[in-house]
C-alpha cells in the first residue's frame, strides 16, 4: 500500500513538472519581438518594435489576435458597416513598463482620410491609400477585394489600421516614424494577406518610405 502511495506521489511529482517545463518554454518562445502579433512581425518589424519599446522581452501577448480582427473586418462588411472600432488585435509591453503599443484594425469612411489635413505630431508617407505616423501615433488605411468580402469587386473594403503609443516619450524624428510605420505595415500585411486581398491590398512586402 505504501508502494502505491509513493507510485501515485511520485507520479503527480513528475507530470507538475512537466507541466511546469512546459509553461516555462512557452513562455520563452512568447517574450521575443518576432513572436508579437501572432507572429505577424517581420524581423525588420520586430527590430523596430524593441527599439521604440527599448526592450528586447516582452510579456505575453494573449494569441488569436490575428484571426479575431480578419473575422470582425469580414463581419463588418457583411453588414455593410461604414466605421467600426474593435479592441486591440495585438499588444506589446516591456515586463514592469508603462510604454505599450496597441494596434487595432476597423473599417474606416471616405471622409476620415486626412487628406491635405496635416496633425501636429503626424507626418504623411505616401504607402497604402494613405499613411501617417508620428512619435505617439501610426495610421495606415488600405482597401480590399477579396473573394472573401462579397461584393467588394464593385464596392472595396476600406481597412484601417492604427498603431498607437501609451506613455511613451518618444522625439519626433524620422526614425521613430519609419519604426512605428513598420510596425504597423508588417501587421497589416499579415491581416490584409489572410483576407485575401487582391495585391495585398495595395502594400509591398517592404515598407517604402517616400514622404508626401
């Protein structure tokens, strides 16, 4: 009997640490840069995310990011919506640090584009439809045909994306622009890829950066 008791102990013992082992590697595999997004960052992109966050760990992004924005974009569609707003596909954070970049996707209207409009803090870059990014803020809007969205040969879906910074204290200068702007480029392209779009939606492989 008290073989079987010491059998039984020993073998919760071991599967608690395998269970722990294997937390303990996703969580290793989850902290990088690259691994932000679903994964969705190219390694430019990642580069760029660990110098705008100055970090190179992150914590844990919660996965399916990804699928849930393609899935609301497709839905938005669907009901013919005009502007929609949806909760953040992705975050990333340094463990212990206020600074955070959150990007979120919504379909946008004609009249939100800027335009000859320029911000304070924003500069305009002549990628997608329309681009802007600035030290606390990225903007990139695309549209989309796609077999996916019914009706969008006649009628295209307009697809914003929208990188923005909490607490950071980032300068306004070129660097930090094109940074954010890959972040977000590399986001994009992975959403406007799993939708379909017909030539990406319009977006390189690589972000371009041509100021307008």
């Amino acid at each position: 009997m008290h073989g079987l008791i010491k059998f039984v102990v020993f073998g919760l013992a071991a599967g608690l640490l395998v269970s722990a082992c294997s937390g303990e590697a996703t969580e290793r595999q989850r902290v990088s840069a690259a691994d932000q997004c679903d994964g969705a960052l190219s390694s430019d992109a990642a580069h760029a995310l660990e110098m705008v966050l100055r970090t190179k760990k992150f914590d844990h992004d919660p996965v399916g990011g990804l699928d849930r924005s393609v899935e609301q974009l497709t839905a938005d569609y669907a009901k013919r919506e005009r502007l929609t707003t949806h909760p953040p596909m992705c975050r990333a954070s340094a463990p212990g640090s206020v600074d955070r970049v959150d990007i979120d996707f919504g379909l946008y209207r004609e009249r939100d584009l800027f335009g000859d409009v320029h911000p304070y803090g924003l500069h305009a870059y002549d990628m997608g439809l329309e681009a802007q990014s600035g030290p606390q803020k990225a903007y990139l809007f695309v549209r989309c045909a796609s077999p996916r969205l019914d009706g969008s040969q006649e009628r295209a879906a307009r697809i914003r994306g929208v990188l923005r910074f909490s607490n950071a204290e980032l300068p306004d200068t070129p660097a930090i622009r094109e940074a954010n702007l890959t972040v977000l480029h590399s986001v994009t392209l992975a959403v406007v890829k799993k939708l379909r779009c017909e030539n990406s939606a319009g977006l390189s492989d690589k972000p371009v950066f041509k100021p307008k």
